[in-house]
C-alpha cells in the first residue's frame, strides 16, 4: 500500500514540476528582459532535474511513471500566455503568474512531506525539492520587489 501511495505522491509532484518548467519556458518566451529570461529559463532546466530525480524514485519502485502536464498548471500557462497578450509582455504580469504558480507547488510539496508513507530516503528528497521551490520563489519575489 505504501508503493502505491508513494508513487501517486511522486506522480502528482512529478505533474506540477513539469508543469512549472513548461510555466517557466513560457514564461520566458514571454519576457523581454534578458536577466529574468535567463532566471525563468533556469529554474525550468532546474525542474526538469527535479523531474527525472523523482522518475527515477518511481522505476526504483518497480513503476514506469505516466505523468502528464496537469490540468492546473495548463489553466496557469494559458493564463500566462492570456496575460501577456493582454499587458504586451508586462514583466510584472509575468512575474505575478511566475508566483501563482510557484504558490501552488509550494502547497503540493508541503502536503506531500506531511505523508506518512514516505521512506527516509523519499522525504529527503521531496524535502530538498521543496527547498528549491522556495528559492526560486524568493529569486522571483526579488525581481518582483526591483521592479515594482
């Protein structure tokens, strides 16, 4: 039972980190400022490490992952894509849809190291993905506060 709940963990992690790299890709199509493109474009090379870190848990589990962008985090890039359009790629519109969806994986990792299912091994490294949430959440907070 463990396994099983174990793997919907990392799945659903797995499905909001992929659709933060996506975010985060669009994102910086969508951003003119070459010092933000290049924060936006490593924190998705960043998720993308996340990603694998976690898919690699799961084939350790016996389990082939299957996770797909999810349906939240296509809702954020549309409004990102719909927010842009709107303010003409608005650094501050960016920024704040960066941040709406960096709240919800925030609130996505916190519930998952709350699982009492979780191995040692798995906490820690849901832990430290979670530390790198909040970094690059600070980083856009940063820019969001220079910009203002």
């Amino acid at each position: 039972m463990e396994t099983t709940q174990n793997i919907g963990i990392l799945n659903g992690l797995i499905s909001i980190l992929e659709d933060g790299r996506v975010g985060y890709t669009n994102a910086a199509e969508n951003c003119e400022d070459p010092i933000l493109k290049t924060e936006f474009l490593g924190i998705a090379r960043d998720r993308s490490l996340m990603v694998i870190q976690l898919q690699d848990e799961i084939n350790k589990l016996g389990k082939s992952t299957d996770a797909t962008d999810g349906p939240l985090g296509a809702i954020h890039r549309a409004w990102i894509d719909f927010k842009s359009l709107i303010t003409g790629h608005d650094k501050d519109a960016i920024i704040e849809a960066c941040l709406t969806g960096e709240e919800a994986a925030l609130n996505t990792f916190k519930e998952a190291v709350k699982s009492d299912s979780l191995s040692p091994h798995l906490f820690a490294i849901i832990s430290s993905q979670l530390m790198m949430i909040e970094k690059a959440m600070a980083k856009i907070k940063a820019y969001k506060n220079i910009t203002v």
